[in-house]
C-alpha cells in the first residue's frame, strides 16, 4: 500500500530516513527521478544512504508508469518520493494512481514563488501544480510528521 507520495528534490535524506520512515512503519521507498536513475554514482549513494531493512527502488518516470501495477499490488507500506513536479505529472496522467501528495521540498532558484517553508516553485512547477489540481490531486505541504499540513489548494 502507498502510504506516501512526497515531491522532494533531495530524494533520501535525513529527514526522510528519521521522521516519514518510522512515522510510516515504510518496508520500501520508491524514488522516482529519471537523473537518479540514469546516473550509476547517485543511484549507488542512494542506497548506502538508506536505512537497513528498507528495500529501495530507484525508478525513472516510464518504469515507474509501467510498474504502477505491481507497485499497487504489494503488500507493503510505501513511500514513494519523486525528485519533480514533472515526473508527478505525467505518473499522475498515465496512472491515476494518486489522490494526494506531499510537498516536502524543492530547491529555491531564481525566479521561484515561496509556496511554504521549504517549497518554492518556478513556473514550470507552479504550471505542473495546477494541472495535479486540475485532476483532482489533493495536494498539502508537510515538512515533518509533528508540523501540520498546509494545504496548496491554488497557485
């Protein structure tokens, strides 16, 4: 069962490994983020970064699309953690298969909207925030399990 599905650019960090991990009782996290999974050296630190006991998937956008099944099937409490607003957009439009998302954090470049604390949005993001709206996506800003959510209801 996907218990999560968190936009954050970092990918595996900390915060993820500490607080969302044990907060979920999660078995597997799934990565989705076609440049992890295209680059052997961030793939491989990846997963030394993971904690032991927990399987991890590094998936790009299209293996990920034609994995939704199986993923759906498992008998297991996921997080799936996607590196772009992009890659939620197109999984969201070829699969359906979410129906709220976490915006845990992006990266803070020129031009972007301050959204939240730690979520700051450039065009192409807020554009790929409201087409996840437009289909019916819930989507909130959570940092940690104990801070509240904030919902992100327009851009």
């Amino acid at each position: 069962m996907i218990r999560l599905v968190r936009l954050d650019y970092r990918l595996v960090h900390g915060q993820i490994l500490a607080a969302w991990v044990n907060h979920l009782s999660a078995q597997r996290i799934i990565l989705v983020d076609d440049t992890a999974a295209n680059d052997q050296m961030k793939s491989a630190a990846l997963k030394l970064a993971k904690p032991t006991g927990i399987r991890l998937n590094i998936f790009t956008v299209a293996k990920t699309i034609e994995k939704m099944p199986k993923i759906l099937s498992l008998n297991e409490n996921i997080m799936m953690v996607f590196g772009t607003t992009s890659a939620l957009v197109d999984v969201c439009k070829k699969t359906s298969a979410f129906n709220e998302i976490q915006y845990g954090a992006t990266f803070n470049k020129k031009g972007s909207m301050q959204i939240d604390e730690s979520v700051f949005l450039d065009e192409q993001e807020q554009n790929d925030t409201r087409e996840l709206l437009s289909l019916g996506v819930t989507i909130y800003s959570q940092q940690t399990p104990a801070r509240k959510k904030v919902p992100i209801t327009k851009i």
